[in-house]
C-alpha cells in the first residue's frame, strides 16, 4: 500500500481561472480550466472535474500533466462547477481543489420589439374593434420575428394597454406596448314622440306628450326628458327632448305641440227686448 497522498492542492489552486469562449455554435460554449502547478517531483497530472452540481461532478477528464485545459460542448447558458486534483506517478490522487462554479454565457441576445403608434378611436358599440397596426421584431440570430398582441379587444370605452411581444428560436422574449384608447363623443339618438294637436280645454290645456326613445351606441337605451310638459296656452309649441350618455354626451330631438281653438263660444242667451 502506498502511503496516502496528500498535495497542498486547495493552496496550489487558488489561481484556478476559468477562461470563458463561445464555440461556432451559439448553443455549445467551451470553458478553459487554468491552475498553478503543483511542486511535487513525483507529479504525473492533473484530473479536471465539471458538472452542473457543487461537489457532485459528472464528468471527469485526465489531461496529464499540464496547468490549462480547454472543456467543450458546455451548454450555454447553464451553470457548471469545475475542480482540479492531482496524481502523482504512484497512482495516488489528491483531494479536489475548491469548486468555481461558472455560468456559461447564454451567448444569445433577444429580440427587439418595436410596437405600432398608440391609437385612440371613437367607439362604435359597448365594445369596440380596433385595428391595432403591426409590431416589428427583429433579433440578432434569428433575422425578422412576429410579434403578438394581448389582448386584441374588441375594447371597452377607456384606455387599454397592448402588450406585443416576440420570443426567438433560443426562448427569449422581449416585450413592449401599445396604449388604445376608446372614447365616446358621441351623444343618444334621440326620437320624439309624434307632433300633436289638441283642441284647447281651457286657458291652459294639459297635453300628454308621449314618451321619446333615446339609444346610445355605446351605453344602449337611455332616459329622454323633455323641457316642458305644461299644460298650454293656445298656440304653437316646441318642446325639446334631451338624453345624456354616461360619458356626458347630450343630444336633443324637439316636438311641436300645437293648442287650437276650433270652438265656437256657447250661443248667448235668448235676449230681452223693452219697448219704449
Ligand atoms: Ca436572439
Ligand atoms: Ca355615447
């Protein structure tokens, strides 16, 4: 049995450095491993030690008896852990040296989302469909992306933020937004009731006026109301209906009411007559 080997590795180490490089392929990196030399004249090489868990090392790679190793064929954008012992020519190894964990570049770079001009539009119903234009994206390795909206409505009357956004062949996404707003300006349809005519009663003659429909594009039936209800006095009148939508829009339609009087006075009274 050999005596137990024992190298001042973890101090001989400390220069451990890793020296990062991206192969052709954007998706497989390689890694150089660099550390001091050990002092030992029995020294007969070095073990280089990597994985993606501290202490738990997948892949180990005899590279004799050098102080630099180049690994290939990481996967970017992973974190690996990379440790170095020692042998000497008895066949003894040494404890590993400290663990460098080091994240791999992803060594990809994502899109760029340019989002149509913010639009703003009159509504047209309780929802609105709008057109909301076309985002560009382009990414560096993949050339022209397509960029997609949420939500695409149709929208309600306020302001609604559209996120577009793209992801690349490598998963990253990039986003940007869009602002449409929908307003209303536009105030109820208002339809009268029919003109009317009516005999007078009175001095002042009570007229039922009927009733005025108001629809909003936006808010549905609404309340008309008209100016004046009476009653009358005999003549011509022009009795205006508003309706209000919830946005505040007014709009008014009139009525013409029109007071007669087609009536004879009552015949007088038989008169008396005096003879002088
Ligand atoms: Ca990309
Ligand atoms: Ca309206």
């Amino acid at each position: 049995m050999h005596p137990t080997f024992r190298m001042a590795l973890g101090a001989s180490v400390l220069g451990l450095a890793l020296i990062l490089g991206l192969a052709g392929n954007l998706f497989a990196a390689t890694a150089t491993v660099a550390w001091n030399a050990n002092t030992e004249t029995d020294l007969a090489g070095y073990k280089v030690h990597y994985g993606t868990t501290a202490g738990s090392y997948g892949t180990t790679i005899d590279v004799g008896n050098v102080t630099s190793y180049t690994v290939s064929g990481l996967t970017a954008g992973t974190t690996y852990h990379f440790a170095v012992s020692a042998y000497d020519t008895s066949g003894n190894q040494s404890a590993l040296s400290s663990d460098v964990p080091t994240a791999i570049p992803s060594g990809n770079t994502a899109p760029v989302v340019t989002p149509p001009a913010d639009k703003t539009v009159e509504a047209t119903g309780p929802t609105t469909a709008v057109s909301l234009g076309t985002a560009t994206a382009t990414d560096a390795e993949d050339g022209t992306l397509t960029a997609t909206a949420s939500p695409t409505g149709p929208f309600t009357v306020g302001t609604h933020t559209i996120t577009w956004s793209a992801t690349d062949s490598a998963g990253a996404t990039t986003t940007a937004t869009q602002t449409v707003t929908v307003r209303d300006t536009t105030g109820p349809t208002v339809t009268p009731p029919a003109d009317k005519t009516v005999e007078a009663t009175a001095l002042l003659t009570p007229v039922t006026l009927g009733t005025a429909t108001a629809v909003d594009l936006v808010d549905g039936a609404v309340t008309a109301t008209p100016d004046q209800s009476g009653p009358f006095a005999r003549g011509v009148h022009t009795i205006t209906w508003s309706a209000t939508d919830a946005q505040g829009n007014t709009r008014t339609a009139t009525q013409t009411v029109t007071v007669t009087d087609t009536t004879p006075p009552a015949k007088p009274t038989a008169p008396t007559i005096s003879l002088q």
